[in-house]
C-alpha cells in the first residue's frame, strides 16, 4: 500500500503531481541490478517525463538519455546527462535540431530515412564533424498494444523498412562523415508480455546475421523501450519485472563480440512513482449515474481521454466504510474528459483528495492548457 503524505497535500492547491523520489530510486536500483552497466547501456526516455527533479535523480545514477527534440537534450543537459549518452532520435528532426545536436556532441544520431542522412550529412560536413549513426529500423513485428502507441509495424511511419535498408546502409558507407554504428528498433509501448521482445530479438538476429554475411557488422543495437507496467495494480506491482524483460534479451539476442545493446525505457522507470492529486468539487446525481466531479481533468493527464487508457482511483481522505458507483471526471467541455466509469469508491464528499495512480509517465509533461487551465503543479518527497 503506497503511503501518501495527506496531512501536507491539503493545504496545496489541486490538482498536481506529486512523485515518490523513494519509489524512484527504489525502481532506479532495480533496473540497475537486472541492468548491469557493463553488460547493457540503459537510456531513459526522456519523453516520458522532464519534471527536472526526476531527471535529476535519474541522471546522477549514471544512465543516458534518449532525447526526441533540441528542448528535450537541453533539459537533459541541464539535469548532467552526459552528451555521449544521449541518443537523439525522432522522424522528423529539423535543421536547427540536428546543428544544436552536433554541437552538443551528442552520442548517437537514430536516424529513420535516407533524406535525414542526406541533411545530417551536409550540417556534418560544413561542421567538419564526424556523426555516430543508428538506423531506425521497422520490424514489422506487432506490439499487442494500443494502435496510437505501435511503432514497429510497416504501416506506421518510423523507422526505414527492411527492404530499404541496403540503400540507406550504401547511403551511409559512401559519406566520409557519417560513421554507421548501429540498428535501432522500437516496436511501441505499454507492452506487458515479453513475447514481442522475443520476436524482435529473433528479427534482429536475422537482420544482423544476413549483414554479417556480407561483411557488414554493426557495434551497437538498440533495442528501444517499451516495457509495460501494472495499471490495475500499482500497490502490488510498484515496480515491474525488469529481471524478466532484460532476460528476455540475454536468451534471444544473438550479442556479437565487442557489440552494445542499448534500451530506452521511459514508462517502466517513471510511471509508478508518480500520481495525479486532485480534489473533488462535486458529487453530483445524474439520472442514471453519480458524478465525482474532480478539478483534474484530461488538460492534467490525458491517457485516458487519448488511449482510453485507465489508472486507478483512490480516495485518500474518505473515512466512510460504505461504497458507491461514480462516473470520475474533470471539468473541462469535453465527454471524453473522463477518468473512470461505474468506479466503485468509499462514500465520496466534496472536498475529497484523489489520487489518480500511476500518472508518473506521460502524465505532467502532456498537460496542456485547453480551456484556459493553469498546468498542474508539482512536488516530489
Ligand atoms: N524509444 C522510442 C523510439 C520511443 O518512441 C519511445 C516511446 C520510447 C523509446 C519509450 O517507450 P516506453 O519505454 O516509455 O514505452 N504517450 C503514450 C506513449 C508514447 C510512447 C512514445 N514513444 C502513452 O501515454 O501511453
């Protein structure tokens, strides 16, 4: 049971975020444990969260970033990232992006079409730098997981197909300042089998080994993110099952001597430790329904109204031993501004504090300030 300082949250003005740094650093040691630094390069997905607390401790227990944006490798510079961890990726970079970056030094370059290496190539060489290149790959290969968060089929539109490799490998071999290093690959998210990474462990083998055969070798793999976690149960699996996701590498990935494999993970690390804290305005009746009408709504955390994703509802301050059926929602003008139907919760009165769980990932760094809203706040103890 996650333990929440309640006696502080009421005096703070609703809704923030408030993050559990013990739960953080709890997963962070997980992650390092089944993760050996030696073994594998683990990058935190820098989209999943940039509250710079939590980039901060992220940071400064040694892991690299995975970086989509200039604004998202300045945030993690600033949190002390270091630049030769950094991977930079993203469909579609623009000119300012890839100068910043260069000058930036930054590790990696995952670059997803020959057009990219085109322009890449021609800010490298009026830089007279030479740039460590991943191709995105598309695998083709089927995440299980919701259509808006698949990444890896052919109909999506990351990464360069297989049948159009050879040409951006050639692309890349003919430029004196692109160094090709590696393959990435990252089949989508909220992914809670390892059969998917199975699967891709298998195509990359064939992948490496036909290139291989030609004479082709590649010193890194980046297998992406993508981890799921426990929506439905947050207080029994705080922290998910890195041990089995990282085996799920070591037994199907064909590592050739001397290769990196790297990970992105976003979700996995930030998720859990972080909940939407709101309060109720109203409980309102309805003809058939009861409304809990809280102050959060999908300006705050969007999952729900996006993905039709669904985090669990807590009451935190009820103290009434009957429960009732809610319809949770916000306050902005739109139906789908709803975070729960025919929840079953405690007796519930305005003024209430909600915790609407597992909001760390995703959650703050979507907001947005349709309707005129104020972002949502933050703390982190
Ligand atoms: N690497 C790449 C290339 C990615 O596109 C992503 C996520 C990650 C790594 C990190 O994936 P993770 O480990 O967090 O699953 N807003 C959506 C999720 C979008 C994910 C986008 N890409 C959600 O709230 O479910």
């Amino acid at each position: 049971m996650s333990h929440f300082p309640i006696q502080k949250f009421r005096n703070l003005r609703t809704p923030f975020y408030y993050y559990d740094a013990d739960l953080l650093s709890a997963t962070l040691a997980a992650l390092k444990e089944a993760a050996p630094e030696k073994e594998f390069c683990v990058h935190y997905a820098i989209k999943a969260n940039t509250n710079p607390r939590i980039l901060k401790i992220i940071a400064d227990n040694g892991f690299g970033a995975d970086c989509v944006s200039e604004g998202e490798i300045r945030v993690a510079l600033d949190a002390g990232f270091e630049p030769a961890k950094i991977a930079f990726a993203g469909v579609g970079k623009s000119d300012e992006e890839i100068e910043y970056a260069i000058e930036c030094g930054i590790g990696c370059f995952n670059v997803e079409s020959v057009p990219e290496l085109e322009l890449i190539n021609e800010i490298a060489t009026k830089k007279d730098k030479t740039i460590d290149i991943a191709l995105r790959v598309n695998p083709n290969i089927e995440a299980h997981t919701h259509h808006y968060i698949t990444t890896g089929l052919k109909e999506n539109k990351f990464g360069i197909a297989l049948e159009m490799l050879d040409d951006a490998i050639a692309y890349c071999t003919g430029q004196p300042r692109l160094r090709l290093t590696g393959l990435h690959f990252h089949i989508g998210s909220q992914i809670t089998t390892n059969k998917p990474f199975a699967l891709l462990c298998e195509k990359i083998n064939e992948i490496t080994a036909q290139y291989s055969a030609r004479g082709i070798d590649f010193s890194s793999i980046n297998v992406g993110g993508g981890l799921g976690i426990d929506y439905k149960n947050p207080d029994a699996n705080p922290i998910p099952d890195f041990a089995s996701y990282f085996d799920t590498f070591r037994k199907n990935l064909k590592i050739q001597p001397g290769q990196t494999v790297h990970f992105e993970l976003g979700r996995s690390i930030v998720a859990q430790c972080g909940s939407l804290i709101t309060r109720v305005l109203y409980v309102k009746s309805g003809l058939e329904k009861k409304f809990v009408i809280l102050d959060a709504g999908m300006t705050d955390l969007i999952r729900p109204a996006l993905y039709q994703a669904h985090h669990h509802i807590q009451n935190l301050t009820s103290t009434s031993t009957e429960t009732d059926t809610y319809d949770v929602v916000g306050p902005i003008c739109e139906s789908s501004d709803c975070f729960g139907t025919d929840e079953i919760l405690p007796i519930t009165v305005r003024g209430d504090l909600f915790a609407i769980r597992s909001a760390g990932a995703y959650g703050e760094i979507m907001a947005s300030q349709y309707n005129c809203r104020k972002l949502p706040g933050s703390i982190i103890s």
